[in-house]
C-alpha cells in the first residue's frame, strides 16, 4: 500500500488549478514537476502532465508518461486512447490501432463522447495507413452507432470522405489499366 505524499498532492491540486483555471502553463508545469519530484507515481500528476506534454506538442515525452501510467496499472479509457494518439502522431500505426483497441474495450455504448473521439482517431489511422474503403465503412457505423450531436460533427470532420474513397478507388483502376 503506498502512502499519500501530502505535499505532492498538494501542488498537483495547484498546478491542476493553476492549468484549467488560471492558464498559466508554465506556472502548471513548475508545480506539476514539484510534485513528481517529490512523488515520481502521483497518477493524476502524470495524467495532467500527459495532457499538457500533448498540449505543447511534446509527442515523444508525453507517450513516455502515459506509458509509464499504462505500466503502472493504469489501463482505462484516457491511458489507451492518449498512447493510441501519440503512437500515431509518431507514425507507429500497428501500436496505435493495438491501443485503439484496448481502448473500444472500456467504452460503453452510452459514452457517445468517448466513442466519437474513439472513432475520429481510428478513422484519421486507417485514411493515413491508406485504407480509405475501411475508413469509410468505419465512418457509415460510426454514424449509426454515435448520438446525434457526435455523429453531426463526425459527419462534418469528413465530409470529403466520400469524395476521397471514391478517387482513391478510381486511381487504383487507372493504375491496374497500365
């Protein structure tokens, strides 16, 4: 049984106050690096630093965290789905698509908001690992299986899916003629 580190979770609280209320980044991140300083496993202050090590852009550190909470026994929906993102943003598509999965496993069919995001992502990893059939056919069950407001906006974000599927597969028939 580990033993609460008051301190750490004290400037956790701040920098998390400090992040999403405040805005100020970098006083976050100097109260976020005290509290891992002072206790390395504080899960919620590696889950705020993975969020805005995203934020920043900071691919490859921010998959280090959310790996090192994966490893940790932290397996739920926010650990998969981040180190399926930053796996992809890396360009490591079988990783990803493996943490996608994971990820479609602690998802409830209710939790539209979860499964938006779950399906932006994978659709985004089968048109960049150029499968846009799949892709498309993801999109029609995605739109059956969203409520209405996430499957109006998945609607919107790929809208030129149609478009897109149907010159891939013309361009395939022009390169089989030659």
């Amino acid at each position: 049984m580990r033993v609460v580190n008051f301190l750490a979770e004290k400037y956790y609280k701040i920098a998390y106050d400090t992040f999403f209320y405040i805005e100020d980044n970098q006083k976050a991140q100097k109260y976020i690096s005290r509290a891992l300083e002072l206790d390395p496993w504080h899960k919620k202050a590696l889950r705020l630093r993975g969020n805005m090590l995203i934020l920043q852009d900071k691919i490859t550190l921010a998959l280090e965290v959310w790996q090192k909470l994966y490893k940790l026994g932290e397996d739920d929906f926010e650990v998969t789905s981040k180190i399926a993102y930053c796996c992809a943003q890396k360009g490591d598509y079988k990783k990803a698509f493996d943490f996608c999965e994971k990820s479609a496993m602690q998802v409830g069919l209710v939790e539209s908001e979860k499964m938006y995001s779950l399906y932006r992502l994978k659709i985004d990893l089968l048109l960049d690992t150029k499968k846009p059939k799949s892709a498309y056919k993801l999109f029609k069950n995605a739109l059956k299986m969203l409520g209405s407001n996430e499957a109006y906006e998945l609607k919107n974000s790929y809208s030129f899916i149609d478009f897109y599927t149907g010159n891939v597969t013309k361009l395939k028939n022009v390169k089989s003629a030659f």
